[in-house]
C-alpha cells in the first residue's frame, strides 16, 4: 500500500494542464494536426546578448557557488532598482526593498507561508492564476474569491467583501495585466486598492508578471506608482515573459521592506537562490538595450491583429486584449466552456483552454494564448480559424 500523501496536498486539484496535456497526446498519437493555443509560454528564443552573457557568466567559476546575500547578487538588485526608476518612475532601495526570486511564481507561492495562520483568509481574484489559491491551501489558509466581470472592466468590486472577511484577511493578491483575461488596472484603481489596504490592514501582493506584454504603445503601470503603497505593497515581476525567458527561473519582488524581509525569511530556509551566472544573464536583459521587447511585443500584437479580426469575421465577438497574450472570448451555444473547448479540439484541431480552470467566474469564456509553439506562425493561425469556423457553423 502507497504511503498516504498528506491532506494538504490531497486537498489540491490536480494542476489542469495535465489533464489537457493528456488529450493533446492523444489527438497528436491520432494523427491530427493540432494547433495548440493552450498555455501560455513564449516561443520566440531569449535574445541572444542575454544567453551570452549567461555562457560568459558560467565559464566564471565564482559563479559556481551558493549566492550567499539572501536577496540576490547587490549588482543584479541594483539593476533592478534602475530598470524600475526608469520605467515606473518609482525609487527602490535595493538594500532592503528588492528580492530575487527562482521565478515569480516561486515568490508567490512562498508569500503565503510568510503571512498566513492557519484559519487566516487571502482574498485572490475569480478567475485566477491557480497559485493564489494553492498557496493559501498549503499554508492551511481559506480564501475569499473576488468576482472579475466583463462590466467591471475584469476589477474586482473591493466594496463587496464582506466585512468580516477583510477583517480576517491578511493579503490581497491581484495580477495586472490580467492572466486569464487580458485586462489592464489604471492607476485610480491601484490607488483603491492601497486605500483599502491600510484600512484593513492587508498586505496586497500585486503579479506583474505581464507588464511589458501590452500593445499600441500602451505602458501600464506599477501598484508601487499609487499614494502610500510601499507601506502595504509588494509587487512580483518576472523576467519569463518580458525577455522570454520562462525555463530560466529568474524574478524578482519589490516593495514593502518588512514583506520582503519575511518572503526572504522563507526563502533562506526553503531555497538557496537564483544561480548566480542566471543573476549576471538577467542584468545584462535589465540594463541592456531594450530592442527585444518591442520585438516581443510586435510579434503578440501581429498575431493579435490577425486573429482577433478573424475571428470576428467568423460572427464570434471577441475583444482585441491590450496586454498579455491571452485572448479572453465568450463561449458561444450555450456550452460549458469544458465542453465548447472540448468541441474545438475534436472537431476543429484547436486547443485552447476553458475559463472554468481558472475559477468559476471563468465559466461563459475560452482563453486562447497567442503563444504560438511551431514554425510557421501565421499559417497556423489561418488553419485555427479554419478549425473553428468549422465548428461555429455546426453549433
Ligand atoms: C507566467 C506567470 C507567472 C510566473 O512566471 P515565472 O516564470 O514564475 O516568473 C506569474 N503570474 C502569472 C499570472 C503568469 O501568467
């Protein structure tokens, strides 16, 4: 007999792409031509100057060790303060202010153990990225499921939280721009969510894992940009998206110095830190020249603008995203979105994602990545929307 698994990870559901890893292999082992608009992963290569300065780095055998700061390299904290002046306008003291991380999500998962008893609420948005729910689950925590809708603009309604949950709650995760559903925040609404804060006396972890993924010049900003935010905020970033750089496990948290002191606390006793010659590879992205970002973002918004139309040609109304590379659309013929995806799939070859997985204000919507894994990237966008012409005209 197994030896019995732990009820907090019993508890976990299964993590969903596997289940819809498992029915791309069957379809690929049939024979079919798929086109896979499922997860969310870059497919264009880290730039070049970065994977160099990362050999270089390697070859350096001072690299080869533990990073024994705890907070990372101070050289790739400082490259962090400047690249967040520069873009957000907003000082960091790198000192006590920036954390490296083995990815973002590393960090997020870990915040949770800092700042929750067990019994204590998190309030995460619904739909979600998965990790603001697991992680308050490992750390024995409940959570308290903010509704995104359409007519709010995908905010959550901060007003509607019942008293005594914000009472109990001790963080507050949001994530702008928005995985799963490409909204952005402005400014104003980070202001609330600081205000709210202070008066409840909750930290807010904003995921800014997609705040270089945004289109037609758009520059959205930081939650560090709002009134006071420093005294109730930290902030994720990542380098996956922005620099293509998913496999290599490097972010960084910023903010609220006591928040960083207790994410670093965690750390120091789960993790030895990032790599260092991976430290040396993710400053040369941050202070290098930033070419590759608009290359990035030029890439999503072509294939944006071929499909989003296309699509709408087909009698499906879909919005155009401003940011991340996730097209959000409504399930159409009155289908759960499982069994409209699960249509697209058998019947039109197209692999994309039902909003259910991400919560279940999620259910009604599709998510479709326009994260395009194989050579020829507008060919297969045609044969996608081929696949689910198809499929629209037999519903
Ligand atoms: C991709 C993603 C991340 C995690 O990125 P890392 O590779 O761990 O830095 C975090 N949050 C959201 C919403 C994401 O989609």
């Amino acid at each position: 007999m197994p030896v019995p698994i732990a009820l907090r990870l019993q508890r976990i559901p299964p993590y969903p792409f596997e289940e819809i890893a498992k029915i791309k292999a069957k379809k690929l082992a049939q024979g079919a031509k798929l086109v896979d608009l499922g997860i969310g992963d870059p497919d264009l290569p880290t730039p070049p100057h970065i994977v160099e300065a990362l050999c270089e780095a390697a070859h350096d055998p001072s690299t080869h060790a533990y990073d024994e700061s705890g907070f990372g390299l101070p050289a790739f904290r400082e490259a962090v303060a400047q690249w967040y002046r520069s873009r957000f306008g907003v000082a960091l003291d790198p000192g006590c202010e920036i954390q490296s991380l083995i990815g973002s999500k590393e960090g997020i998962a870990h915040i949770f153990l800092a700042y929750l008893n067990p019994g204590d609420y998190s309030l995460v948005p619904d739909p979600r990225y998965m990790v603001y729910s697991t992680g308050t689950m490992f750390a024995g925590g409940s959570y308290y499921q903010m509704p995104l809708d359409a007519q709010r603009g995908y905010l959550p309604d901060l007003a509607a939280i019942p008293p005594d949950v914000a009472r109990n709650a001790r963080l507050l995760f949001l994530n702008y721009p928005n995985n799963p559903t490409g909204a952005v925040a402005p400014l104003g609404f980070f202001n609330e969510v600081v205000e709210f804060g202070h008066r409840n006396n909750v930290l807010v972890c904003h995921d800014c894992a997609y705040s270089e993924v945004a289109y037609d010049g758009l520059r959205v900003p930081s939650i560090l940009q709002a009134e006071g935010a420093k005294e109730v905020c930290i902030e994720f970033h990542s380098l996956s998206k922005t620099y293509n750089m998913t496999g290599w496990r490097v972010g960084f948290a910023v903010g609220n110095k006591e928040a960083i002191a207790a994410l670093s606390k965690v750390k120091t006793n789960v993790d030895s830190g990032v790599f260092m010659a991976v430290q040396r590879a993710a400053i040369a992205a941050l202070t290098g020249p930033q070419d590759c970002v608009k290359q990035m973002q030029a890439a999503y918004q072509e294939r944006r603008d071929r499909l989003v139309p296309g699509l709408n040609a087909l009698g499906w109304q879909v919005p155009k995203p401003k940011a991340t590379f996730y097209v959000w659309a409504p399930v159409l013929g009155g289908l759960a979105s499982a069994d409209f995806a699960a249509r697209l799939l058998d019947q039109g070859n197209v692999l994309l994602i039902p909003g259910s997985l991400y919560g279940s204000h999620g259910e009604g919507f599709v998510r479709m990545s326009l994260t395009i894994k194989g050579p020829e990237k507008t060919d297969l966008i045609e044969q996608a929307l081929t696949g689910i012409g198809q499929v629209l005209r037999g519903l």
